[in-house]
C-alpha cells in the first residue's frame, strides 16, 4: 500500500478501506496527462525561482524517463499505488530521492486530477471530432452519388413523399455536423488550467498560472479555485454530446436495420460487416448496427451518472468526484468504437436503387403532387385533398398506383385532369419541383452539397 499521506494516522489503513478507496485501476488510462501536468508545473516552479534550475531540469528529465519507460513497459503499474499521482510521484522520489519529494510543491491532489482529467478529456474530445469529421466525408460522398436516387420519404413510417437518397443521407449529415459543432463549443469553454488552486484555497507560493496554463495550450487559468478544484461541467457536457452523438448513431441504425430486412431491401450490408446464425444458415444479421443502438444506452448511463453524482456535491473537492472517470473513460472508448465501425459499416453499404424508386413509386408518395394539381387549376385544397383520396382508395381496390389510372379512370373522379397529369406526379417531378434550399430536388441539393463541401474542407 502505497500513499501520499499517513504522517497524521496511527493505524494502517484497513486493507478493504483501502481498495474500496483506490482508484488505480482506472486513473492510470491518463498516466501521460498526469505526467505531462507535472512537466508544466515544475517547469513553473522553476522559472519562479521556488526550485531551483538544476531541481527543475532533474525533475523534468526523470518524469520524461518515467513516462518512456511506461510506454515501454518497462515499467509497469501496479495496485501496490493508490493512484496515478501517487505512482509517478514515488516513482520519482526512487529516481531521484530528495528532490523528487519537491515535485508537489504548491499543488494538491485536487488541482492536479482536476487538471488531468481536463487534458485527457480534451484530447478525446479531438479524437471523437476526427471521427465524427470521417463519417460526414462518408456521408457526403454518398450523398454526391445519389442525388438522383429516389427513394420514399416517410413519417410514421409510412410512406409520405418521394425524396432521393441524397436529402435522406444529407439529414444525418446536418446531425453529424451539429454534434461537430457541440464538440467545438464544449473544448473551448473547457480550455482553461485548474492548476495552481491547490486543495481549494490557492497557495501561498508565488505561482505564475498564467504560465502553466500557456504550457500545456489552456486559453489561461481558471479564476475560482474553489470551482477548479470541483468543476466537472466539461465532462456532463461532454457526455451530453456523446450521448447526442449515440442518439445520432441510433436512429441511422434502427433505419439501416429496417432498410437491410428481407422486408425493405433498399440496403445490403456488407459480409464483412454481418453475422451469421449458428443454427439459421440463411441468415445475415445486422450484429454492428443492433449492438450500436443498443450501447446508447450505457452512454446515456454515464451521463445520468455522473449528473446525479454530482448533483449534492457541496464545495469544494470531494471523493465522490472520482467517480467520474470509470464511466465517462468507458462511454468515450464506446462512442468511438461506434463510430469508426459505423462508418466502415455504411462505406461498405451496397444501395439497392432499384428497390428504393420502385417503392417510391408503389405507395402514393405522388398523392400530394396529385392534389397540387388540383389547386394549381383551380380546385381548394381541401377539395383537392378529398379527391385524391377517393383516388388512393381506388387504386388500392385495384392494386395499382395512381400513374397506372388511365386519364379516363382520373376524370371520372375529377374532370380537372388533363394528359398533363402524368408529367406532373412522375417521381422525376415530385423531387425536382422541389427547389427551396433543404429541400430534396437535384438542384437544392447539389447546393446543400458545395456548402457541405465547403464546410469540410475548412473545418
Ligand atoms: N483519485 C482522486 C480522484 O480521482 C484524486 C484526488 C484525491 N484527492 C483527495 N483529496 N483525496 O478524485
């Protein structure tokens, strides 16, 4: 059992007490933060004159020699600590006696655990980025592809209007870049060193936190050291983006899973990306979609976690805090094993168009064309609306869609329609006559796409 502290106690700790308090086993995923915190505050120490040059450059070249050597293996961590810092600094005192036991100078545990699970989360907040930014070049190179690809557009699950896979694709892809722009949003209010308020008060050591900060790339310091110490907004936002991502992610998959059933067809996913039956041998499951909807739910558990860990926290530090690294740590691994397995899942993807136009065509997606029709000679919509419902229930009698009705069949219901009528209900029409921006004709949607272009070439 190896701690920082026990001057004060005349007992050992009991040994339970002591697992139950550790948190080894988890801190060490940010053994390079704690060690690059430790670089920055003694280099600190040292331009401050509170250790001297010699003390600075020892302490400095051993932390580095501590960190190779774990990324070697050389070295290896070990329960024997209590924690990370505990671990780095008595590996350092081992190293260099005395003047390892300097290191602490002018910092406690809390600020500096404040500080490494600021920097570790800052870089996962990067990584996820990088992740999201690859599948919206996916996303849209599938949407450059098929602009001309109808498809049924639909709510309830019904088939409502024709769109093009293209528009349906481009609305992950404003999804996917909103959780971008979160991603952004949440690093640079993060971007600020909790170093130097020590256990909560500050110290009396003339600390320049300016400069720890502009070391390890923050905007500056923080500017309550009672908040420092005790501030884990950054990780509930964090995993509030996370989870929003996972919503994201959800959704595409519950679509593709339905889209790839023997029902729908309009998709194939790949063999690479599918999974057998041990007794069905026909079968050809879609495992990574299903197991990525369903580990949205142990993102949306690290969130709720961690907000009600921290919800009767009274300032400023306290252990409860440590609990935010297990499942924040795991939710992060989980959103971007998804996302890179999604992405490799959706660029391997083989789009049956075929299937999609014809199912488009099949179930009435023109009906509100055909009413349109209507009002644009004359008739009120709601006459309109009646009208082409009598039609639907028609042709549903008789099996067909409403463009298989000759025009003696449509007059009979309304001598409004003409010959025109056919142009103007063909799924070419329905799509391209929609032109406003965000809508899915090949017009509005070659736009949308040199925006996106755009956008991703600069962002
Ligand atoms: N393992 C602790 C945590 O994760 C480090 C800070 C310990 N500070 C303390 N005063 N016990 O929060």
């Amino acid at each position: 059992m190896a701690q920082l502290w026990g001057g004060r106690f005349t007992k050992e700790t009991d040994k339970l007490v002591y697992n139950f308090n550790a948190s080894i086993s988890f801190d060490q995923k940010f053994y390079k933060q704690d060690i690059q915190g430790s670089i920055a505050h003694v280099c600190m120490l040292g331009k401050q004159g509170i250790l001297t040059k010699e003390e600075m450059q020892d302490i400095v070249r051993t932390l580095d020699e501590i960190c190779k050597d774990v990324e070697s293996g050389k070295l290896k961590i070990t329960d024997e600590y209590e924690d990370i810092h505990s671990f780095v600094e008595a590996n350092l005192i081992d190293r260099l006696g005395d003047t390892g036991k300097k290191l602490h100078t002018g910092r406690s545990r809390n600020d500096q655990v404040a500080l490494d699970m600021r920097l570790y989360t800052r870089l996962e907040v990067l990584y996820t980025d990088e992740l999201v930014r690859d599948l919206l070049q996916e996303l849209l190179k599938i949407m450059e592809e098929n602009t001309e690809t109808i498809m049924p557009g639909f709510t309830h699950l019904q088939k409502a209007q024709p769109v093009t896979l293209a528009h349906h694709v481009g609305a992950y892809f404003e999804m996917f870049k909103r959780d971008r722009s979160r991603l952004h949003d949440i690093y640079n209010r993060m971007n600020y060193c909790p170093l130097g308020a020590g256990a909560l008060a500050g110290t009396t050591y003339p600390l320049d936190r300016e400069y720890t900060a502009s070391l390890l790339g923050f905007e500056g310091p923080t500017l309550n050291s009672m908040d420092s110490v005790s501030d884990r907004d950054y990780v509930i936002e964090f995993l509030s983006a996370l989870s929003t991502i996972m919503m994201h992610l959800s959704r595409f998959c519950e679509e593709i899973i339905i889209w790839n059933s023997n029902e729908y067809q309009f998709v194939e996913i790949d063999d690479a990306y599918s999974t057998g039956s041990s007794i069905m041998p026909q079968k050809k499951n879609p495992d990574i979609a299903e197991l990525v909807r369903g580990k949205t739910g142990r993102v949306y558990g690290a969130l709720m976690s961690i907000l009600t860990t921290m919800k009767g926290i009274p300032l400023a530090y306290n252990k409860d805090m440590q609990e935010d690294k297990e499942l924040t740590f795991d939710a992060i691994d989980t959103v971007k094993g998804c996302l890179a397995l999604f992405t490799g899942m959706i660029s391997t993807m083989k789009f049956n168009k075929e299937v999609m136009s014809k199912s488009a065509r099949h179930g009435f997606t023109n009906a509100t064309d055909a009413a349109d029709y209507l009002v644009n000679h004359g008739v009120p919509f709601r006459d309109a609306h009646g009208i082409v419902g009598r039609i639907v229930l028609y042709c549903i009698d008789k099996g067909i869609a409403i463009d298989d009705m000759s025009l003696d069949e449509l007059k009979a219901i309304s001598p409004v329609f003409e010959e025109d009528i056919y142009d103007a209900i063909s799924m070419d029409t329905c799509v391209n006559k929609r032109l406003t921006i965000g809508a899915p004709s090949k017009e509005a949607m070659m736009q949308v796409i040199a925006i996106e272009k755009e956008y991703l070439a600069h962002d």
